[in-house]
C-alpha cells in the first residue's frame, strides 16, 4: 500500500519540473522536501545562479536544516528537475553555512 505521502510526492515529481521556474514553484518544492513544521521555521528563495537561500528562524532549525542538505539535494532534483539548486546555503541572523 502506498501512503498518500508518498503518492502525493511522486505526483509533484512527475508534474512539479515541467513548469516554468517561480517563487511559488520553489516555495512547494520546498514544503514538499522538508515537510510542513520545517517549511513553517525557515524560507527560501532561490537565486538565478542556483543559490537556495534558507532562512531558518533559529540556530537549532538553521541546525537541522544543514543536517538534511544531503537528503534535501535529491528530494528537490527530483521536484525542480536537476541542475535547478546548485547550492543550498542554510543562514540565521547572519550565521550562515554553506552545502
């Protein structure tokens, strides 16, 4: 059986990459990838070099967003299509750190 979750994911995957490059498009992708209580601490936009730009409302989400960059590289390749994020850098009132 297939979790909704799930089926949801794989719908955006196969949808989500085929349409043009927006704000709002990134924003899903985003929630998609990190889930609705980390997409709620953190924002992010994406830069015409490829630069996702995370803003994490604290150190210990800023935290954990870098813990995931990993798995987050892969999971928004499959949303946005790859080459899309080409670096994902995680901030938090001036602390950044770069992946």
């Amino acid at each position: 059986m297939i979790s909704v979750r799930s089926c949801a994911n794989l719908a955006l995957g196969d949808l989500l990459p085929r349409q043009p490059l927006s704000e709002g498009k990134v924003r899903l992708a985003w929630t998609t990838a990190v889930g609705t209580s980390l997409a709620r601490v953190t924002t992010v936009s994406l830069r015409s070099d490829g630069t996702l730009i995370v803003q994490a409302s604290n150190n210990h989400w800023r935290l954990e967003t870098v813990r995931l960059v990993p798995v987050l590289r892969d999971r928004l390749a499959s949303l946005l299509g790859k080459g899309v994020v080409k670096l994902i850098t995680v901030t938090n009132k001036g602390v950044g750190s770069h992946a």
